[in-house]
C-alpha cells in the first residue's frame, strides 16, 4: 500500500508537471534543463515534467513607467520634470527582452534621466514649457535606438509635468499679473481717450448748430425788422421814427417776459416817454463812434506800414 500511495504521487507529480497555460498578451519562455529551448504563446501547452520548466513569463501588453528628473535650467532655475515613457515588449524579441536585460525599468530610467539633464539645460525656463513636446521626442529618439536591441518598442515618451521650485513659480505669477494689469491699464485709457474724444465731437457739433441756429434767428429778426420799418414807412413814419418804435417795443416785450416767470428780479431803471428815442441815439451814436475808430487804426496801421517800408528803402 504504502509503495502504491508513492506511485500514485509520482504519478499526479509528472501528470500536473507536464502542462501549463498560458495567459493571453502573454509568452512563456521554456528551458530544458537550463538551456532556452523555445517561446509558447497563449493557450495549452505540454512540456516533459522534470525536464522542462517554464523560465519565465513576459506581458505583451503595453507597460507604462513614470520617471521623475530634477534638472536645471540655462537660467539657472532648478526644476522637476515628470516622464512618462510607454513601452512594449517585441513579440518577435521575447528572447532578447528576457535574457539581455536583467531589470528594463532601471535601464530606461537611465536613459530617461540622461536625455532629460542633456536637453533641459539648454533652454530658459519658459522655453522648457513651450518646447516639452521637442524634449518627449529626444526622449523617444533616444530609447528606441537603445531598447530595440534588448526586444522593447516605445511606444510613446510624454512630459506630463513641469514643476518649478515654489519661489519661481510665485514669480511668475506676479509677472503675469503685472501683464494683465498693465494691458487692462491702457485698455482703460484707450476707453478714456475714446470717451473724451467722442465728448469733444458731441461738443463741436452741438456749438456749431447752436452758432447756425442762432445766427438764423439774427437773419430773421433783422429780416422782420426789416419789413416793420417798411410797413411803418408806408403809412408815413420816417425810418428814425419806426426804429424808435420798434426799440420801445422790443423794450416792453423784454420786460414782460421777465415779469412771466416768479422767481426772476427785475431792476427798473429811470425811464422817460422819450426812452426808445434816446437809445437809438446813444446806439447809432455808438456805431457811428465805433465805424470811426476803425477807420482811423486802419490809416494809423497803414502809416506805420509805409514809414516802415520807406526805412527799409533807405537802408
């Protein structure tokens, strides 16, 4: 009994140890008896018990493995840069991939670290944000030359962070909020420009048509003047008469607009029944007096002119 139990061990032992699976996305690597003997695939595979061993097991899948570079810039500014570098074992390359490297995380974090602290330093640190695409793809060039002898395809390197020391990035934003006020600044003074030369148009404008208006309200009542000196003229009033007349009525009218409303004072000065006569008088008078004295600073004007002109004859 006891030797069949043994038997009946052995038997299950070499009976399980003969097959193996094998996961799909996923290869196999036998030996026998220390040496590579092949590379299985997914599915049911059968392999001499004791003799053959399944060495090892590789994903096909695509891996992912994130490195994180701390550098420093042209300007001298240090900083940290995440990399994300996506990578794939060859299938056709299973051997390489599995005997050549003894760990590939570490080796592409070399080559990783190597690229990042060769490219970095060449630029300023705003450059490093705008050209992160052109150090992804250094990063790229660089691993697939390397990782293609050891059976590994990149798939894609990425930067997926830049982050500066704490003190920079302060900076930066009070440089960029320095900017933002500075361009809200002359935005408001364009609006303010705007605003006062469009105040300074509505201005003119409105002096202009307030000048023609009143100047067509002049046209008119000398217009209306006009034609009350003829009608007074027509029934035998001469023209000093009617303009008295029409004085004294302007006179009145005058003062009645300002008796219409409440709150205005009104100062009345000596009047006489001769009123309208005597300020016709005095205004033709001041017209006349007014008409000579232009006259004589014209001939006055005109003397100097000509004793100027003979001085410089002479000289």
């Amino acid at each position: 009994m006891p030797i069949i139990a043994i038997l009946a061990v052995i038997a299950l032992l070499v009976l399980t140890g003969s097959f193996f699976t094998v996961r799909q996305q996923t290869a196999a690597v036998l030996e026998r008896l220390g040496k590579f003997t092949s590379v299985r695939g997914p599915g049911f595979h059968v392999k001499v018990p004791l003799i053959d061993k399944v060495a090892g097991k590789l994903s096909l899948r695509v891996q992912q493995l994130d490195v994180l570079v701390e550098t420093k810039t042209k300007d001298n500014v240090f900083v940290k840069l995440k990399v994300s570098v996506q990578f794939v074992v060859d299938p056709d390359n299973v051997y390489d991939a599995f005997y050549k490297l003894e760990n590939p995380y570490e080796q592409i974090n070399a080559y990783v670290f190597d690229v990042v602290r060769a490219e970095v330093p060449k630029l300023k640190l705003d450059y490093v944000f705008e050209r992160k695409d052109d150090i992804a793809n250094a990063i790229k060039h660089e691993l697939d030359e390397a990782m293609s002898n050891y059976g590994y395809n990149i798939v894609k390197a990425l930067v997926t962070d830049i982050d500066p020391d704490i003190t920079v990035k302060n900076s930066m934003n009070r440089i960029n909020a320095a900017e933002r006020e500075k361009q809200a600044a002359e935005f408001e003074g364009e609006a303010d420009r705007i605003r006062i030369v469009a105040k300074a148009k509505a201005e003119a404008e409105s002096k202009r048509l307030q000048g023609q208006g009143i100047a067509d309200q002049r046209r008119e009542i000398a217009k209306g003047l006009e034609e009350s000196v003829d009608i007074l003229n027509s029934v035998g009033i001469n023209s000093q008469e009617a303009s008295a007349l029409i004085v004294v009525t302007q006179h009145y009218d005058t003062l009645q607009s300002m008796g219409e409303n409440a709150n205005s004072n009104l100062i009345m000065l000596p009047n006489a029944p001769t009123a309208g006569s005597d300020m016709l008088s005095d205004m033709t008078a001041s017209f006349v007096a007014s008409q000579q004295l232009g006259e004589q600073m014209k001939a006055d004007a005109a003397k100097a002119k000509a004793k100027k002109e003979k001085i410089t004859l002479k000289r």
